[in-house]
C-alpha cells in the first residue's frame, strides 16, 4: 500500500467504527481485523500503519466525529506529513477543501469530564489515553513469579501486584509456552489487586456475580483452589469462554451458571445466606479502560451512564442475600467515574446497614468508602473498588 492508500484505509475503518459506536456495534479492535482480513494484500507493515492512524485519530476526538474524513483531517492539521497524503492521486484521499473542517482536538468531552473522580485532575487526563502496557498474572499455586520472568525475560514486575509481570505495548504472549500451559494469564494490575481486596481463602464459597468471560474467577480460583467458585453472568456468549480457560489453568474448582434478567435473584436462591464473598465486577462504562478502548468515549451518552449506574445498583441488591454472616462483599468497576464508584458505594451503604465497609488496601487513592486506581497515578488501569464485611 502507498502512504496515501494507508490513509485511505484508515478514513474507511474509521467510518465504520463510528458508525459501530453509534449502534453499540463491535469495537474498532475487532472492526480492524475485519477489515484486514478481507484484503489479504495488505503486508504486516501496512496493518501496523493504519492500524495505528486509525487509533491515534480516535485519541485524538474526544467526542464523536461526523466521520472518518473528518476524524483523519484532525490527525492531517497536526501533521504536514500526513496532510500532503490527501493528493486524491492513486488510492489517496480527495484533496483538502479549502472549506472542510476536521474534528477538534479533545481528550475528554465536556459532559463525561463532569462526571469524573474529583481525584482525577486535569493533569492526568492523557494518561487515559496513552497506549496500555501488556500485564500478566502469574497463576500463584502453580509457579512463582521469579520462575516466570526467567521464563519470559522481557518481562518486569508489576509495582503493586506481588503476582504481576508486565510487557510493553503491543506485547504477544499467547503463543509462549507459560501462557498456553496457564501459568500466566493476561489480566491489568488493577484487576489483580482487585483480587487481593477479595481476600479468596480455601473452603470458601465465592460467587462471581459478573463474570463474563472469568478472568477474575481464574484468578481467584489460583489464589483458592480449593474453595466453590461459582461464575455467574447473564451473557451467554462471555460466560462459555472460561470452561476452556479454567481447563487451561487447571482450575477444576469453577462452576458456571447462566442466569437470566429480570430472574436472576430466583436463580441464586440455592445460595442464599450461603457465600463466604461476593464480588460485585459491575458492568460500567468502562472509563478506566480508555487506554485500550478509547472510542469508549464515543459510546457513553449520560442516558447510557444511568442505566448503567442503576444495573450496578441491582446487583449489589442481587449480592447482599447471598452473602451469610462475617461474610465479605467486594464491589469494582472500571471506571474512573464518580456515580460508578464512590457515589455507588454512598447509595449501598444508605440502604444496607448491615455492611461494615472496610479500607484495609493502602493502594490507590482514598475515595469515599473505597479506593480508587488509575493510569496517571497508579500505572494501572483505573479501577474503584470497596469492600464491606456483612455484620448480621
């Protein structure tokens, strides 16, 4: 592909991934790899340089571009280099107008900057939009983490997570011979320590209240391996990816369980007043994950961030019957929103006063009940966690 085709293609991925976050379709990732794999001529180098076009255009747009176009002219005002591409000769793109206008340079669209953790000030914003690093979660019955930076040299250890390993951005670990005999697992720091506020022990019986596709459930499963896990979720297609997971792990101590709206409470009955923790990983919009996903922010209109904030709110309803007494409850989010995490957290506590809520993890940042993690301050991905224990 010429320089100027690789625009092009950019201009054309980019029309479908707003049009995808309009629809709450895929998410550019996957629209990538799509595109990509209908146009086999495409060389690796090709792949890598729009790819990277495309998302550096999105980094860029804070708010949701008209399209594609108008994404790339914004990357084209910043960058003689790529404007001079937009010939219209061969595969370029149509020369500039003298009228067009490109979409504005915007890190965080005014109506989500509203809503973030006062904690979160400006300074750290483009943090949540700088490319993520690859961390992996050593499996703690089964290895050690000095045996596995020997085993994958390229590899640190994470600051906070006495489990973690962290590589560069754009890292590939799945064909290594430790991540397809599951002695690591990719999983972000944040998410790790997540675990550690769970406090997983043997014998327990832990419910996984959101699942999805088990990440959290593995890791508990590796720090308990002999206590009940039992994975729940209501999306089918997430949820059958861990029995393939856990057999990679060898993690024989995980049940899955496809629970149905509105009948879930029906469908946790067996365990009620049962559970010795809870974790409450709450669908949210996923702020604090901006730095993988950063269309993220194309997708999330207040109206979406309510309903979510209520869908958080049911589940730590559905969680608090389960849990029986002296039992734990642990409510994460990844997001680095204010009514996601603490304010979430003020509204359970009005309701169930029966939970003591604790802050024993000197990580992160104090907010309200809870602790909030994030890239600028933390190097993670943010996340806002809050444990409680149930006193009757």
């Amino acid at each position: 592909m010429t320089p100027g085709a690789r625009i092009q293609a950019a201009i054309e991925i980019l029309d479908e991934v707003i049009a995808s976050a309009r629809d709450n379709g895929p998410p550019a990732d996957a629209i990538v790899r799509r595109y990509f794999k209908a146009r086999r001529y495409a060389g690796s180098k090709d792949r890598r340089a729009v790819r990277e076009l495309v998302f550096a255009a999105i980094r860029r747009s804070g708010s949701l571009p008209d399209n594609g176009r108008t994404a790339m002219l914004g990357l084209a005002a910043d960058d003689a280099e790529i404007a001079a591409l937009f010939t219209g000769e061969g595969h370029a793109p149509a020369a500039i107008g003298a009228e067009e206008s490109a979409a504005p340079r915007q890190l965080i669209p005014d109506a989500i900057a509203a809503e973030l953790s006062p904690l979160v000030s400006e300074a750290e914003w483009p943090a949540l939009l700088e490319r993520a690093p690859l961390d992996l979660r050593v499996h703690a019955t089964r290895t050690r983490r000095d045996a596995m930076l020997k085993a994958i040299p390229e590899a640190e250890p994470t600051p906070i997570s006495s489990l973690g390993l962290r590589l560069p951005a754009e890292s590939r670990i799945d064909s290594h011979p430790a991540y397809r005999d599951g002695l690591v697992e990719v999983q972000d720091e944040a998410s790790q320590i997540v675990i550690q506020a769970c406090q997983p022990e043997a014998g327990m019986l832990i419910v996984d209240l959101c699942a999805g596709a088990g990440g959290k459930s593995l890791a508990l499963a590796a720090q308990a391996p002999s206590a009940r896990i039992v994975a729940s979720d209501t999306n089918r297609a997430r949820l059958s990816q861990l029995p393939a997971r856990a057999e990679r792990a060898r993690s024989g101590n995980i049940e899955t369980r496809l629970l149905d709206m509105p009948r879930e409470a029906e469908q946790l009955a067996d365990l009620e007043v049962q559970a010795d923790l809870v974790l409450v990983d709450a669908p949210c919009s996923g702020s604090g994950t901006w730095r993988r996903n950063p269309e993220g922010r194309w997708r999330l209109t207040p109206e979406r961030l309510d309903r979510l904030v209520e869908t958080q709110g049911r589940l730590i309803d559905l969680a608090v019957p389960l849990l029986k007494p002296g039992a734990r409850l642990v409510y994460a989010v990844c997001s680095i929103l204010e009514k996601e995490g603490s304010g979430q957290i003020e509204q359970a506590a009005s309701r169930y006063s029966q939970l003591s809520w604790q802050d024993e993890m000197n990580v992160g940042r104090k907010a309200g009940k809870g602790r909030l993690l994030t890239p600028g301050h933390d190097g993670t991905d943010g996340f806002f966690f809050a444990a409680a224990r149930k006193t009757c």
